[in-house]
C-alpha cells in the first residue's frame, strides 16, 4: 500500500465517519424528545 491509497482510505473513511456521526446525532435527538413527549412524566402535574 502506498501513501496515496493510505490517504485516500483514511479520507473516505474520516468522511464516512462525519456523516454517520451526524446522522446518529440526529436520530438520538429524535428519540431523546419523542421519549419524553410520549413517555416522560409532567412535571407540572405531580402530587407532592
């Protein structure tokens, strides 16, 4: 291997690793705040 094909793995998978970093970002965000519109409680409503 020489080190125009070392660099040019090391860039796809730095970018292939960005995207699904975004990606995944995104999509625990989603679940974070479908979690707690569906299945949180109130916190408003509580009984002391």
């Amino acid at each position: 291997m020489n080190i125009d094909d070392f660099l040019l793995t090391a860039g796809l998978s730095l970018l292939t690793g960005m995207v699904l970093g975004y990606y995944l970002h995104n999509l625990i965000t989603l679940g974070k705040r479908l979690y707690r519109k569906f299945f949180g409680r109130s916190r408003y409503f509580e009984q002391d």
